[in-house]
C-alpha cells in the first residue's frame, strides 16, 4: 500500500480559518471515492499544519489521482480560497506503508509522528532497526505504523505513526517504554544509522474514510 501526503501550512494565525477549507477539500475528495484522512498537526518541529492522507494499492493509482486532483475544478476552486490562508506552498511526499498499525481502536482521536532521516549508506539498517521496534510493539498491543517515503523531501526518510486514544494515554505509553528492553536497544542502535536527530509531532484527527 502507498499513502500521498500533502501537508497545508498556514499563515500565522491562519489556522482557524483554514480548518474548514481544509474540511470541505476532504469531504469533497471522499465524495468522489478518495480513502483517507485528515488530521490537524497542533504540535512539533514545523509548527500548525493540516495534513491529508491518501490511500493507494500501486504507484499507478497514486500518480493518476494526483493529476486529477490537479486538473479537477472543484478541488481548485477550494484551494483558491485558500488564497493568502496558506503561509507556503503545499508538500507533497508518497510514502511506502512497511508495517501497518494493529489493533488501532475506532476512538484513536490523536497520533504520534517520528520523522527518521537515515544517514548516508545507512538505509537498510535504519529500516531493519524500525520494522523490528515496529513489529514488536504491535505483537504487545501498542499499534504502530512504519512508512518509507519514495518521494518527497528527501531519500531514506522514514516515518513512525503511534495512534493514541488521548494525550494521557500517550504520556503512559511513554513512561512505559523506559522500562522496555527492546525499546532501548532501538535507541542503542539509532545514533550509528541516523543523519541527524528524530523529529517529533503530535496531530489531532479531524476526518476519515474507510
């Protein structure tokens, strides 16, 4: 499975007003079959952001409804009123979804984003070292999600999505991992595989499909 990325920032103070616009553009592409979400990043590295998520089963079908997205008046319609709302142009990543959250309950109302940039020839270790934490965290009940981006921002990137049920939850499930083996052993093994430091964001889901 592929999911497109394209993350909306707003203007200072924006934020607000975009929300809806963002909304109606979701509701708008769910209604023409689109399978996704939408989520509104209130915390991390790159400030207030509204992010929208696209499922596809082939980089084909990722390509065609980009174009068509594009071409498609409705949608630009809503982007120009957008207008001066938009602090810079929208980014644009596909990613390569590697292990899938289980067990995500319904009520997952927030999530977690760890953004991992691999060093130079560290790829594929960086990616061993991640779909091992990944899967051994889903195998204890705590989902977790791992993609890959294929293009976007930058080669071997990696991002790790943790739904949470809330911000409570979330700040348990952290104290928690001090204790866990496994997860320090992850830790041991980043500082040799990682360009430079993870980032971390927290979003709030607005809408989904599917």
């Amino acid at each position: 499975m592929f999911l497109l990325l394209v993350d909306l920032r707003p203007s200072i103070g924006a934020a607000p007003q975009l929300k809806p616009l963002a909304e109606e553009l979701f509701d708008h592409r769910a209604g023409q079959g689109a399978q996704g979400a939408l989520s509104e990043f209130f915390w991390g590295h790159e400030g207030p952001k509204f992010r929208f998520m696209t499922r596809y089963d082939s980089l084909a079908a990722a390509e065609a409804d980009r174009a068509g997205m594009q071409s498609d008046q409705k949608s630009m319609e809503i982007v120009s009123r957008m207008g001066d709302l938009i602090g810079s142009p929208a980014s644009w990543s596909l990613r390569e979804l590697v292990v899938p959250a289980e067990n995500v309950s319904a009520l997952a109302k927030f999530a977690i984003h760890v953004t991992l940039q691999a060093a130079p020839g560290k790829q594929p270790d960086l990616k061993q070292a991640l779909v091992e934490w990944c899967s051994y965290s889903n195998s204890q009940g705590n989902p977790v999600g791992l993609t890959q981006e294929v293009w976007g921002h930058s080669a071997g990137r990696f991002g790790v999505r943790v739904p949470q049920n809330s911000l409570d939850e979330a700040a348990e499930q952290g104290a928690a991992l001090v204790d866990d083996p496994q997860y320090r052993r992850l830790l041991e093994q980043l500082p040799g595989v990682l360009h430079k430091p993870s980032q971390w964001e927290v979003s709030r889901n607005l809408k989904a499909t599917g």
